[in-house]
C-alpha cells in the first residue's frame, strides 16, 4: 500500500508544484481519456489475469487501482502533454515517447521487484513497455487531434 500511496501522494505534490494549469482545459480531455483507459485495461487485465496487485483484502486492491486512476495516471499524462517539444517532428515525438515509456517502465520494474506487481499468464515487462509506447501515440494523437481538430 505504501508504494502506491506514495507515488499517489507524489503525483499529485508534483503537480500542484509543476503543472501549468492554465493549459488544464486543453489537456483535461486526453487525461480524461487516460484515466477511462487506465480503467478499462484494468478490466481487461483482472479478467484475462494478466497483472495483478498483491494485497491482503480486495478492498485494498481497490484503492491500488482507484490512487492509479485518479493519481498518477492522469498526472503522468498531464505531464507528458505540457512538456512536449516545441519542435514536433517524428524524430523528436519518437525520442520523447521513448523516454515516458523508460519513466513508466522503470515504475513498474519497481513495483515488480519489491512485490507491489506481479505479471501473470504471459505478460511481462516487455509486453507493458509496448503498451506504454502505445498508449503515449494514443494521447499524443487525442491531445494532436483535440489541440487542432479537422475544420
């Protein structure tokens, strides 16, 4: 629990100090998709048992996944969305995106090792760093798209 109420209690510590919130409503409806994404795939993975978070009680399994959902998820997101490079070029979006999925990669690798994760069935870091690099395209194309959308 205290790994996960840690980086909630970070995220959010660091997005009241960082975060440029007069962008909030130009960012809030990719983080919004974010946070509908990350509630969806925890469906998906809970059902399938791809991933799963140790813990004594269901209840606590609950508030892993609702301090992910309402913390560090759209947090992360917010994030990645204000730092994005002036300069946009694939190249430059390419090495971006790499450095989040690094960043969410090595989150997890944590929580892997110190027994705050487990992979089940077939999934693996490698399958989780895939998805991160998906999911980066995801809202960097929602946030493109919303940002300047089709006239």
């Amino acid at each position: 629990m205290i790994f996960f109420l840690g980086l909630f209690i970070l995220s959010w510590i660091w997005f009241l100090l960082f975060a440029d919130k007069s962008k909030f409503r130009l960012f809030y409806p990719s983080v919004l998709l974010a946070m509908y994404l990350a509630c969806a795939v925890d469906f998906f993975a809970h059902h399938y048992e791809l991933w799963n978070y140790p813990a004594p009680t269901n209840q606590q399994t609950f508030w892993y996944h609702l301090m992910q959902q309402f913390g560090i998820y759209p947090i992360t997101v917010y994030f990645f969305l204000q730092w994005l490079p002036r300069r946009q070029t694939w190249n430059m979006i390419a090495v971006y995106i790499f450095a989040w999925s690094m960043f969410a990669f090595m989150i997890e690798w944590l929580a892997i090792t110190y027994g705050f994760m487990e992979h089940l069935s077939w999934w693996n870091l490698r399958c989780s760093y895939l998805a991160d690099w998906i999911l980066f395209i995801i809202f960097y194309r929602h946030h493109q798209w919303r940002a300047n959308p089709p006239r």
